[in-house]
C-alpha cells in the first residue's frame, strides 16, 4: 500500500493519497532517503505537497528532513521540479525550511539560479530569504545580482536592486545590511 501512496504523489492523485493513508499506510523514506513529502516536492505536486504538510505531525513527516543520498530537503526538490507553487507551498508551511546547504555545499538558490527557466521559483526563495541576494556563491564569487547582469534578466536585477540599478549609477547604500555597490552594475567601473 506504502507503494500505491508514492505512485499517487508522482501521478498526481490526491485522493488515492488520501485513502491510502487512511487506511493507516505510515510514510516511510525510500532507499535514497527521500520522504513521501519530498517526492510530492519533486514532482511538483501541490496538492499532495500541502496535504502532507498540514498532516506532518499525524504522519510523523519531518519537513526539514534531508535526504541521505545528497543532504537535500523536500525544498530542493521542489526548487528542481519548477513549481513555484510547490516552492510557496513548503515557504508557507508551520516549520518553514531553511537555506540549508546540501552534502555539496550548495543551498536551494544556487540550485534555482542553475535552473534558467525557474524564474518564479527563484523570485519566490529571494522574496523569502533576501540575505541571499547579495551573498557570494561558488567558486567565482558572484552574487544572484551578478548572475542577472550577466544573463541580461534586467527584471530580476530591478527587483532585488532597484535603487542601485542604473547603468553608470553607483550607490553605497545597503540592500538589508550590505552593501549593494557592485563594478558589475556599475558599467564605468
């Protein structure tokens, strides 16, 4: 029955989730570690995702929990899955997750900076936690604000910088405590 219960999380069949964990099924984690939530996440099922956020208590569901293959919580794989609605979802939750870094050193916004099509995604990790615009990522050093200018997403860069971006501006003030002048923005650097 647990099997019937992961199968409805990726096809997406909230009410044979329902049933199934009605008839006492108790979510277990798979051989990688992954929890029912976080395969709801990873299959950017919603409905299945809120479900098993509002019963976690009753079934014993740890939404923080990480995986053991890859140290990822269900807010990784909602991040990879694309669905800003997954994402807001697990934001929204009683316990909302942290910017906990993965076995890789990497947080979720890095891992929706490396997806380019998960725009809202990633609007929605940066409106959440916006100390994670302006801090170095990687080996190269560049903040999320660097990693606009350089894809050209002029939108982006107006949203999480909107007083500091204007070509030939510079500015010392702070975007929530540091500093937002950056020679990457400022094209007579």
């Amino acid at each position: 029955m647990l099997c019937v219960a992961r199968r409805s999380v990726e096809s997406g069949d909230l009410k044979v989730l329902q049933y199934a964990l009605s008839l006492g099924v108790r979510p277990t984690v798979d051989v990688r570690g992954r929890t029912l939530l976080m395969q709801a996440a990873r299959a950017g099922n919603r409905p299945a995702t809120v479900y098993l956020l509002d019963h976690a208590a009753a079934l014993r569901l740890d939404p923080l929990a990480a995986d053991a293959a890859a140290g990822e919580s269900a807010l990784f794989y909602g991040v990879r899955s694309g669905s800003a609605a997954v994402v807001d979802a697990l934001l929204d939750a009683r316990r909302p997750p942290r910017l906990t870094p993965n076995a890789a050193g990497r947080d979720p916004v890095d891992c929706a900076l490396d997806e380019a099509a998960a725009s809202d995604v990633l609007r929605a990790l940066l409106d959440r936690f916006p100390e994670a615009v302006s801090r170095r990522r990687g080996d190269d050093g560049l903040t999320a604000l660097h990693r606009f200018a350089e894809r050209g997403q002029l939108s982006m860069l107006r949203r999480y910088a909107p007083d500091n971006y204007k070509p030939g501006a510079s500015s010392s003030k702070t975007i929530h405590g540091t500093l937002k002048r950056s020679p990457i923005l400022d094209y007579r650097a």
